[in-house]
C-alpha cells in the first residue's frame, strides 16, 4: 500500500440534517430508509516548509485559505449519489467545512478534495476513480475516500485523513527579469492535471503546459511555481522553462532533464533563465529537500 504522506484532519459525524440535498441523485433509491449525514473537515495539520511558510501546528480548515473549495461526493459504485461543492466566502453553507445530507440505507464510497481555488479554475469530479483541472492549471489538493455503511437511521461516527496528493515544482531565476518578458511556460513531459481520488495518482501520464506570469519588475529575479499529478509516488521527468514576449513568442528556452518529483513534496529549479545561452541540466540546481511529516488526525 503506497504512503501518502500528508495532511488534513477529517472527522465525519452522523447527525441531524439540513436540506442540503438539492444535489442528490435518487437513482431509484428513494424507497429505502434514509439517514441523515453530517460530515465536518474539523481541521488541517499542516506542514508545509517545502510548499510556503514554514508551520507546524494544527489549524483549523477555516484558517488554512490555500484551501479556497471542498467537494464532497457519495458514490454507490460509480453511480453518483450526492455531491456539493462549498467555495470559501461564497453563499451556500453555514460552516465551512461542515456539510450535511440524507442518504439512503446502503454502502457508499466517500470522496472529499480539498483544493485551492481561483476565478476560472474548473474542477469535474465524476467518480471515486475520476476528478480533475479542465482549465489550464492544477491547484494544491488534498483528498481522501472512505468506504462508508448506512446500515439503519442510528448515527454513526466516521473518521478520515485528507492528504495533499500533488507536487509542485518551483522555479527561482538566478538573473534578473529584462524588459520584454511577459510569461514564463512550464512544460511537464509527464504527469498530468487530471487525478484518481482512492490512489492519489494521475490517470493519464501525457504531461502538459502551464502558463505564469511573474509578479518580479524587470530587473528582479523571478519566482513561479506550478503543481503537477504524479503516475507514481516518485516522478522523474524533463521540464521545459519557456520565456515569452508580450505575443507569446519564444524569448528563451532551457530544458531540464530528469527533474526528481514526488507527491507531497517540492522541488526547486533554480538557474539563469533570461539569456540565449544554451543551458543543460546540470546548470540547474535541484532543491528537493523535505521536513519531516507532522501529522495530526481529529
């Protein structure tokens, strides 16, 4: 069994209902007896040195903002029995992180993503084995499934652990932005933006490209950054770094081959990106190192 090796505390609790249900499909289960389910995402433990500030303690979900949505999923098979999506700061929820719904008496996979979230992101989860960025990036995502049993319409207490399931990769200038820059394009030679919820893996290994645009003026080093869907826990793949003008036109390019991946975890290339010198991997510094995990399950 793969380790996945992070995050986010997940406590599910049975209890009474609202009518948060306008997304259920009945699929001719209306006959059976129905229990109502609260499930709460009670809080992340975070530990993030590699991803952004460095931070230790457990937080509640509410506080850790790079989680912008939660998507909750019941599946019985691969049919779909209910799913909402809570975006942070927008109507539709009292709590967030607390859901609630009636499911009928019968066995169920569980399947809740937390992810970050932006105008334009475009996220389709469709089964326990299938879910995904459409639009052109993929964000920070935690996951987890769950088999869970409504045997009667007695409350039940369920637990889970999300896990942050996706790399990313960083990319550090060691030369300063020069005039005419508009984009930086990442390419992956693998991986993917699309995921399966119950291995955490990428289900396609095609790759694809990812536009930035950097925030660093001219004259200043520049810092972007990028997440990727891994085949396999570990990933060794090429990256393509793309300069771009205002027209997207090709200023400079530089390929980095072999870049050492892994879920969970971040790795860093930094090296001169603003010249037309040809520049082969060795020139890029690999920056994988990785605290050790802090895990606290509620």
């Amino acid at each position: 069994m793969k380790k996945f090796f992070f995050m986010a505390g997940l406590v599910l609790l049975v209890a009474a209902c609202s009518k948060e249900s306008e997304n259920m499909v009945n699929n001719a289960q209306t006959e059976k007896a129905t229990a109502p389910v609260m499930v709460r995402v009670s809080g992340f433990s975070v530990s993030q040195e590699a991803f952004e500030t460095p931070r230790r303690a457990a937080q509640d979900v509410d506080d850790y903002t790079p989680v912008g949505a939660i998507d909750l999923a019941f599946y019985s098979g691969e049919t779909e029995v209910y799913k909402t999506t809570q975006v942070r700061g927008q109507g539709g929820y009292t709590t967030f992180g607390v859901f609630s719904c009636n499911l009928p008496v019968g066995s169920y996979t569980m399947v809740v993503v937390g992810r970050g979230w932006y105008d334009g992101d475009v996220f389709t989860l469709t089964s326990p084995t299938a879910a995904g960025y459409t639009s052109e990036r993929a964000r920070e995502t935690f996951c987890a499934t769950q088999a869970v049993n409504i045997a009667n319409t007695n409350a039940v207490n369920l637990n889970a652990t999300l896990n942050r399931i996706i790399a990313k990769v960083q990319v550090v200038s060691t030369d300063n932005r020069v005039a005419g820059v508009s984009k930086v394009r990442t390419t992956y030679s693998a991986g993917s933006r699309s995921f399966n919820p119950t291995t955490g893996l990428a289900t396609s290994n095609t790759g694809f490209a990812v536009t930035n645009t950097p925030s660093a003026a001219v004259g200043n080093k520049v810092d972007i950054g990028s997440y990727v869907f891994l085949a396999t826990d570990a990933q060794t793949m090429d990256i393509t770094l793309e300069v771009l003008d205002e027209n997207e036109d090709v200023m400079f390019t530089k390929f980095v081959a072999n870049v050492p991946l892994q879920r969970n975890k971040k790795t860093i290339l930094t090296g001169p990106l603003f010249n037309s010198t040809a520049v082969a991997s060795s020139a890029f510094q690999l920056e994988t190192e990785w605290l050790t995990d802090h895990n606290v399950n509620f």
